[in-house]
C-alpha cells in the first residue's frame, strides 16, 4: 500500500534541497560552524550587529562582490592576488576559505578566531613581489591590510543596509564598524575606523592610490562574467553583481568602468535583488542574534 506525503512534508523537503543547492552554488560546501554562545568565550559579541550583519547570506553575497570589485582597485593589493593565488582555477575554493574566515570570526570562540588570523598572517607572509608599476608590496603590510578591512567592512555594511531584512539605526551601524575593528587590528591594521563616518572617509583617503591595472581589469571580467554553473545560478550572480556596483561610491564605479544610470538602478536592479535576497532568505534563513 502506497503512503502520501503530506504537503508541509514535501515543502520541508524541498526547502532542504534548494537550501543546499544555494549554499552549493557560492561555494559553501560545509556545515556552518556550531555558533558560540557564551559571551565569555566569544570572538564576536553575542548580541553584536556583526552576528546580524554577516548572518544574511544574500546581502553578504552582494556586499562581498562589492568588496572584492573595490580590492581590484589597489594596484599593490591587485598583483598579490593575482600573482599568489588560483583564485580563476578554484574561484568557489576561495569563496568557502574566506567564508571559514568570516564565519569563525563572527560566531566560533576566540580560540578559533585566533587560530584562524594566525593562519591568515602565516599565508600571507609569503605573498611578497613588485607590481606593474615597479612598487613593492606585501600582504602584511599594514597599510594594504587597512585598505582591504575598509572595503571589506564597507561593503558589508553597505549591503545589509540596502537589502537587509532589518533596518539598522545610525548607531547600530557605528556598533558594527566598531566591532569589527578588533578584527582588522588583530591581522595586523593601524587604527582602525571606528565609526562609519571614519570608515567612508578612510575609502576616501585612499583614493590617490588607486588605479585599474590590468591584474584588475582581469579580475573584474572574470568576476563579472560569472563562474557559477548552471542559467538561473548565472542570472542570479549577474543580478548581484550590478547590486553591488551601487554600493560603491561613484568615482569607484568609474574606475572600474563598471557605471550604471541611477534610473536603470533604482527602477531594475533593487527591486529585481530586493526580490531575490527574500527568495534566499526563505530558503536559507539568516543566523539570529543571541541575546547576552
């Protein structure tokens, strides 16, 4: 005798399926580190904004497109990258290193957060050489560390602000800046902003430095033409893609070459991710906050 399954049963199946299928797909291949609790032994706080921020999966796709749009820039930053690393042979590889990263400073204890910077800076020890314009560079260096956390913690901030499923106060935004500034000074960054407002204007600071060198340009068609298989993977990423090129502020988008109208933003694209973020959401829901 054959057996039904009931719907709420064969919904649940199938949210478990598409919640593995979209995590696959960006390269999140392992089960999410057990999240740390005790505010003792946390890296993180608790109850922190960097938990909320990091904890929504669409937002940090789109914020971390953007942040590594930005990197591109740098041409110091750029060449470390692309003469060290594989990043066009195992794009998702890098994708879950980084995601390990984030995840375990953001949830796992401080042991393992510890663990994982001193891996980081060993890595980075090595990654030493000269760029197109004859200027040396080293991942440790302070300077491009500090340069690296801006665009990383700008991005974020700037996407869970855009798309996120909460809206964060003024002083929930410095909060985030705040914590992670412990982050960027335990990998080696000199005074760290810590405040938005600090965070944007040390972007800023910047400015005089950089250039798309050929390494960027390199990595910025690679980036934008997608390395994800599959038509609605490849549709999805090119949609998130044009969402994080506005979170940049203008003058970055015109050194990538990558300007959009405002018109063609605000009537397409944030809808269109608006939509999309709350289709992932709903099959991968974001890590809630404990409560210290």
């Amino acid at each position: 005798m054959s057996t039904v399954q009931r719907p709420d049963v064969e919904f649940s199946e199938f949210r478990k399926r598409l919640n593995l299928r979209i995590r696959h797909a960006v390269g999140l291949t392992q089960d999410p580190l057990p999240m740390c609790v005790d505010p003792e032994l946390s890296y993180m706080p608790v109850d922190g904004v960097a938990r909320l921020v990091h904890g929504d999966l669409s937002t940090m796709i789109i914020g971390g497109l953007g942040s590594l749009f930005l990197q591109m820039l740098h041409p110091r930053a750029m060449a470390g990258v692309a003469q060290h690393s594989r990043y066009q042979n195992d794009a998702l590889g890098r994708l879950l290193q980084t995601a390990n990263f984030i995840g375990h400073t953001t949830y796992g204890s401080s042991t393992q957060a510890y663990l994982d910077i001193e891996r980081v800076l060993a890595v980075h020890e090595t990654v030493r050489g000269v760029a197109d314009d004859g200027e040396a560079y080293f991942a440790n260096d302070p300077h491009l560390l500090a340069w690296v956390h801006a665009c990383e913690a700008s991005m974020f901030l700037a996407a869970y602000q855009q798309y996120g499923r909460v809206r964060l106060s003024a002083a929930e935004a410095d909060a985030y800046v705040r914590e992670m500034s412990r982050l960027a000074r335990d990998l080696g960054t000199e005074n760290p902003p810590m405040t938005t407002a600090e965070l944007w204007a040390q972007l800023e600071a910047f400015r005089p430095e950089l250039r798309l060198s050929v390494d960027g340009e390199e990595a910025r068609s690679f980036v934008d033409d997608g390395f994800v298989q599959g038509w609605n993977q490849k549709q999805a990423h090119r949609l998130f893609v044009r969402s994080s090129y506005g979170l940049m502020p203008e003058w970055a988008r015109d050194q990538l070459g990558v300007a959009t109208s405002p018109l063609t933003r605000a009537v397409l694209i944030t809808p269109a991710s608006h939509v999309l973020c709350g289709f992932v959401r709903r099959f991968v829901p974001p890590t809630q906050r404990s409560v210290a």
